[in-house]
C-alpha cells in the first residue's frame, strides 16, 4: 500500500477512514448540523434546509448529492457508489434503500426500495426490520 503510482497510501486510507466513521458517529448525533457537516467533509453535498434523521448510512458520500429543503427519515441508506442525486424538496421515508446510481425525483415511501434514473420502487422492505451482526471483527471498539 503506497509503494505503486497511482495507488492509495496509507495517509489516503487513514484519512477516508476518519471520514468514514465521522459520518457513522454523526450519524447518531442529535444534532443535525453535526450529520450535515460530517456529510461535507466526507465529500457529500448536501443542500440548505436539509433534515437528516439518526441512523443514516452513506456509502461513499463523495457521490451522493442532496438538494435543498429534503427530508431523509430514520434508518435510511444512501448508496453514492454509482452517483446518487435527490432532488429539492425530496423526502425518504423511514427504513427507505436508495440503490447506487439513482436519482430521485420525487419522495420515497417508507420500507422501500428504489433505484434507476429515474428512481423507481424496485421492491418493499418488511416494516421494522433491523440487521444485527454478532461477529467481533465487525465491531468499532475493542472492549
């Protein structure tokens, strides 16, 4: 790692790692300019007005674009692996997927799927759902 041209080095890796976990602790931060801002440094944008709600996952945020005045709800995934833009005045419902590449148009219902270009419903989620995994090398702490 970082001998190559062209490859990351580990200053790169350590960096995008700081990122990264700054998005995942803001994410459970009461504070709303706390989730905007770790989002921004991230490399998201992320319009005025915005509402973010705890929970939020973002992959790769430095492809993930938000208009103005949007409302994304609990729980929610944003994928920016392939591009992802909602537009002004969007609201994801609670528990929503948004699939890498999409752009979303218009609000998403709750416990749904939904990707393209447009974004289309692709499928439903069961209401509640929660994932849980118990193996130790998943875990952000050591204790």
């Amino acid at each position: 790692m970082g001998n190559v041209p062209g490859e990351p080095s580990r200053l790169d890796f350590a960096v995008l790692s700081a990122k990264m976990t700054g998005v995942a602790l803001a994410s459970y931060v009461p504070l709303n300019a706390a989730k905007i801002l770790a989002l921004r440094v991230a490399g998201a944008r992320v319009g005025r007005g915005c509402g973010l709600h705890h929970g939020l996952v973002a992959r790769a945020p430095s492809g993930i674009s938000i208009g103005s005045d949007c409302w994304i709800a609990e729980d929610v995934s944003l994928d920016g692996r392939g591009g992802l833009e909602i537009g002004d005045h969007v609201s994801i419902g609670e528990g929503a997927v948004v699939a890498a590449g999409a752009v979303v148009p218009k609000d998403v219902p709750p416990w749904t799927l939904v990707g393209g270009v447009p974004a289309k419903v692709l499928g439903r989620r069961p209401p509640g759902m929660r994932y849980e995994l118990h193996a130790r090398r998943f875990k952000a702490w050591w204790w």
